[in-house]
C-alpha cells in the first residue's frame, strides 16, 4: 500500500486581483515541497506536500511529476484516478505552454503505446459524464440525466449504460472532449463569469491484447475536475445557482467525510454511498487505484480562506493509502471473466426488462418485430437493444406479434426465461464452490497423512504399530494401496 500523491498548483494573478487588490500574496515559498502560508488575520501555518508547483511553474512539470506515472500505470493495466481540486486553470487548455491536463494526458496515452511492441493491440475507449444536482449526466447523450453506479468483481466501480466512445488518435480523443465539454452545466458567479456547476470526470479505458498469445491487460485512467466549494456570500449565487451550490458543497462535504473515516480509524463504516462523487470514488480513495490529487489555489490574499480550506483538503487526502494492482487477463481468467459478463447481462437485462411495459406500448394492434427495437432505441441505447435483441435471438423468440397482449405474454417469457438462466447460473457457481471445498479438504487431509508418514517412515521398526496404522488410514484415500 502507498500513500496518494498530492501536489499544490499556485496560479498566476488574474487581471481582477490585481486591479483591486495587487499582488499581495498569502504564500511565502520555502522549498519545491513546502511553503508558508499567511491567513487574512495574518496567523501563519507551514505546508508541506510530495510538490509545490508556484505561479512560475510550466503546466508540462505538472503532468510529469503528476499525471505521467498515472497514465504509464493505466498502459501497464494499472487503474489510476487524478483529482483536480480548487481554483485553477482550463484543464483542456491547448495553448503550448499553458496546455492543461487533459490534452496532455491524450498525448500522453497515445505516444506511450508507441513504446510497446508493435505485435500489441489496443483498444482506447472514452467515457465523460458530469455530476450535477447529485444526478449523473452523460455529456456525449445529455438524455441520459441519471445514469446509475454498478460494482461488479471484474469491473469494479463502474457506469451502467455510460456512452463509450471508441477512440483511434488524439485529434479524434480531443474532438470528443471538445463535444462533451460544451455540455458541460455551468454559470455566472460575482467570481467567476463560467463557474462550473457540476463535478466532471474523464474516463479512459485502455485495454492492450498481445497478438501471439491473446493475454490482454485492462487499465483506467479517470480524471475527475472537482468543483470547488462556494461561500454563497462571495459568489452572490441566488435561485438555481444556491441550488446548484448547495449540491455542490453537500458532495465535498461527503468527500471530506469519506477521507475522515479512512484516515482516522474511529468509525467502521465508510460511507461512500451518502453521495455519487464518493460512490464513484470509492476505487480512487483507498481502493485499486492510484491516485492524485492536485489542489489549485490562488495566492491571493484576499482568497486566503479558500486557499486554507483547499490546503486542509489536502493534507487529509494525504493519509490516504491505496492498493492497485495490474489488472491481468490470462486464458484462464478471461474465461472467468466471460461467465461473470454473462451474468452482468442477465441481471442487466431483468432491469431493463422491467421496463419494458413503460416504453414499449405500440399505438396500433399489430407491432412488427423491427418497430419494437426501433421504439426501444428511442428510449435505450444501441447497445442495450443488441443485447436484448441477442436474447430474443437466443430464446427462439424471433416472432412477429399481431397484438399487444401477445407482446406482453412475450416479454413475460423472456424475462421469467431470463431471470431462471439467471438463477441457474448462480446455482451452477454454488455447486462448483462446494466441490472445490470438498476437493480442499481431502488434500488437507493427504498432507497430514503424508507429513505423518515422513515423520514415522524413518524408523520402520521401532515404529511399526504406528506405521501400519498410517498405511491403513493411507490406503482409504489411495485405492491401490
């Protein structure tokens, strides 16, 4: 296990401080690590983080020291989480010198796999959603306003129904964060005229195939762009943008609450569920993953307390401990991982089954097999409706209904169909498990036996009573004896 990385990114000046208030500074540096930092009440405290990046630094020190070892992880099959917390720069900034995070880490990714041997196949997806009014949103089908968290054993945390988009280059990579990030919810504050309403993440998923022999590895690399949290006072937020604020200061606030549990050890429960951020955190803080966390402040003094709350933040992320691990897929667990997706399927089809009776009434008696999976794709994605039309296929229920109540009956049989493959899969996992147990204690039971045997067998003749005795126990587990 080891400690996340936290760094600090002092931004420059903005035009606005310095007009009203200079360039009086709350922050004196000390070293590459640490500096002074002095409140509006002129209190001083020391900071000292893995990096403090000054209003000097190059955006290119941010991602080496930071994101770099995340993203070779994630082409190694090694999860990775970047938190970006506070008041910082465009993380999609594309001017040379100032280009944020996000277009370096597309380059990142794509000139990495230029490293590995040409016999390898990768396969670069993107996933981006925002998390708004505590409801998750997909910025590339903005219809999709509440898509739901699922946990499985191969997946771990992950988006149920999230668009994926398949990505080939960093033009097209960049073309889809553009797309996405104009969807993006935000407002006018009195301290910031585009002030983000939502938390955004930037999912990457990286799965590389060795040609020869199949073995394939699956890494994630999740930058999440973390609102800050508001004083109403400051941002004068009214309406909607009070609303908004609020949802965005309960979310911190469980983030914070999540980083207390794990790093005090007072409490035994985690609690991850009390919002969606630390639902979809949960690998990030404390779990398979690596993780870092950049806190961006000002050096503002009149953003003294802002710049304390995000140090604060800071210094408790700090404790946390991670344990990623690479994420191997060999022939014996891609078969595995095959029977588990099997079941994923089902269980996603009895959802999805559920709500057929909602979306799928047809207007007219007769409702061809073509006109329900175009109603379907209307309200499911294409690939819920491939897999619901994979089923149909699969149960022999290719048909063409001629009235409502037939198609009704049908759905009925496939979902009853669907939830008993289901159960019998379940079943199936059961029995296997009992089996293996049995087959554990008989050779537990050999190697005491055989430990016994080893111990006696040396002095045959003084211990002959206890020998013939151990051949005879031998001899009811050996059938040849």
């Amino acid at each position: 296990m080891a400690n996340i990385t936290v760094c600090v990114r002092f931004r420059p000046f903005i035009s606005s401080e310095k007009k009203l208030h200079g360039e009086s500074t709350c922050i004196q540096a000390l070293d590459a690590q640490s500096f002074a930092f002095q409140d509006e009440k002129g209190e001083d405290a020391i900071f000292c983080f893995d990096k403090a990046f000054y209003q000097d630094s190059d955006q290119v020190e941010v991602y080496d020291f930071l994101a770099m070892p995340i993203i070779e992880g994630a082409l190694n099959g090694i999860n990775g989480t970047i938190l970006i917390y506070g008041q910082g720069p465009s993380v999609l900034d594309e001017d040379q010198k100032k280009k944020g995070l996000l277009p370096r880490v597309v380059d990142g990714l794509f000139e990495g796999m230029k490293s590995f041997s040409e016999l390898t196949k990768w396969t670069v997806k993107l996933t981006m959603v925002e998390i708004y009014m505590d409801k998750i949103r997909d910025l590339f089908d903005v219809s999709k306003d509440n898509i739901q968290i699922k946990e499985s054993k191969c997946q771990g945390i992950f988006l149920s129904g999230a668009t994926e988009m398949l990505i080939t280059n960093a033009a097209e990579a960049l073309r889809c964060l553009h797309r996405g990030i104009a969807n993006r919810a935000v407002g006018e504050t009195q301290m910031n005229v585009a002030s983000s309403r939502s938390h955004s993440l930037y999912i990457f998923s990286v799965q590389q195939e060795y040609v020869t022999d199949g073995r394939s590895k699956i890494g994630k690399a999740v930058l999440v762009d973390l609102a800050g949290s508001e004083k109403t006072e400051k941002t004068g937020a009214v309406g909607t943008l009070l609303e908004e604020a609020k949802s965005i200061n309960k979310s911190l606030s469980a983030l914070g609450n999540v980083i207390n549990a794990l790093t005090t050890g007072k409490v035994n429960h985690i609690p991850y569920r009390d919002s969606r951020l630390t639902r979809i955190l949960q690998d990030a803080l404390g779990g398979n993953s690596r993780t870092g966390l950049l806190c961006c402040c000002s050096p503002c003094l009149t953003n003294a307390s802002e710049s304390l709350s995000t140090f604060r933040f800071g210094a408790r992320a700090k404790l946390l401990k991670s344990s990623p691990r690479t994420n191997n897929i060999d022939a014996k667990d891609d078969k595995e991982q095959t029977t588990d997706s099997q079941i994923q399927v089902y269980e996603h089809a009895v959802t999805i089954l559920d709500k057929m009776e909602e979306i799928t009434t047809c207007q007219t008696p007769v409702c061809t097999y073509e006109t329900l999976l175009e109603k379907l794709r209307q309200n499911l994605s294409d690939e819920n409706v491939d897999m619901l039309e994979r089923l149909f296929k699969q149960e022999g229920l290719i048909f063409v209904p001629r009235t409502v109540e037939e198609l009704e009956a049908a759905f009925q049989d496939v979902r009853e169909k669907t939830i008993s493959a289901l159960e019998q899969k379940i079943e199936k996992f059961r029995d296997a498990n009992i089996e293996l147990m049995r087959v554990n204690h008989a050779l537990q039971a050999e190697l005491a036996i055989a430990r016994e045997v080893a111990l006696k067998v040396a002095d045959p003749v003084a211990n002959a009573p206890w020998f013939h005795k151990i051949m005879k126990s031998f001899a009811s587990y050996v059938p040849f004896i």
